[in-house]
C-alpha cells in the first residue's frame, strides 16, 4: 500500500513543480493555475499525513520531472500542465485500486476526475460521455 501512496506523492511534487514552471508562461488563466496549484500542496500534504498514520515517514522522491522542452509560450505551458495531469490518473487509479479505506478510496475518486477535468482544461483531448435518457449528468 505504501508504494502507491508514495507514487501519488511523487506524482503531486511533480504537479506543484510543472505548475511552478508553467504558471510564469501562462497568459491568461494565472487564477486558475494558482488555484489548482494550491490544491495539489493540499493533496500532497493529504498523502504525507496518510503515510505518517501507516507509520511511515514521507520523504521527498527523487526528482523525476520531465519538461517536454523549454517552456517559452503559453502553449507549451498548457500542454506541459495537461500532461502531468494526464500522468497523475494512472497513479492515483493505482492508489484508489490499493486501498482498503472508503475515506481514502473516495479521495482518490475525486482525485482521478479533478486530473481528468483539469487535464481537459488545459486542452488535452477528452472524449463524449454518452449520458442514458432520462439522467442528468453531475454537474
């Protein structure tokens, strides 16, 4: 259980890092990446109290950020933002798979779709859910 906590860890310290380096390039949308910034220190913080409870003591990973290039356009800043969001999902879905508490699976729920919808929103490609007749989709 621990090796996926630490992964979704890993995975937060490279969110804040990518935020830290695209959010400078961003010409419109600081707000939202400063908001989304400050939610993944609060998740980051969140996966360190988890490992702490199990008895273990969180350390920072290695580095293991991969910039696609240099990031000089607002472009290249909303890609390299939708890709370390795209990259969180199968981490944290591994996470969600490995626990056994219904307060952290939830978490990991909500984790897995805000990645998902923050991913879209800085233009990764998404795809259609098709809705049943008759059901409203969450909003």
């Amino acid at each position: 259980m621990s090796q996926t906590l630490r992964a979704a860890l890993a995975g937060e310290y490279a969110a804040i890092y990518a935020y830290g380096r695209a959010g400078g390039r961003l010409r419109t949308d600081q707000d939202v990446a400063l908001a989304q910034l400050a939610r993944h220190r609060t998740d980051r913080d969140q996966l360190r109290a988890w490992l702490i409870a199990d008895g273990e003591q969180p350390e920072p990973p290695a580095p293991a950020y991969e910039v696609p290039g240099p990031l000089q356009t607002d472009a290249q800043a909303r890609e390299l933002l939708a890709t370390v969001q795209l990259r969180l999902i199968p981490v944290l879905v591994a996470l969600l798979s490995d626990q056994t508490d219904n307060a952290r699976r939830r978490w990991a729920v909500r984790a897995v779709r805000r990645a998902a919808t923050d991913a879209q929103g800085w233009g990764a490609p998404g795809q259609a859910i098709p809705w049943p007749e008759g059901l409203t989709p969450p909003a």
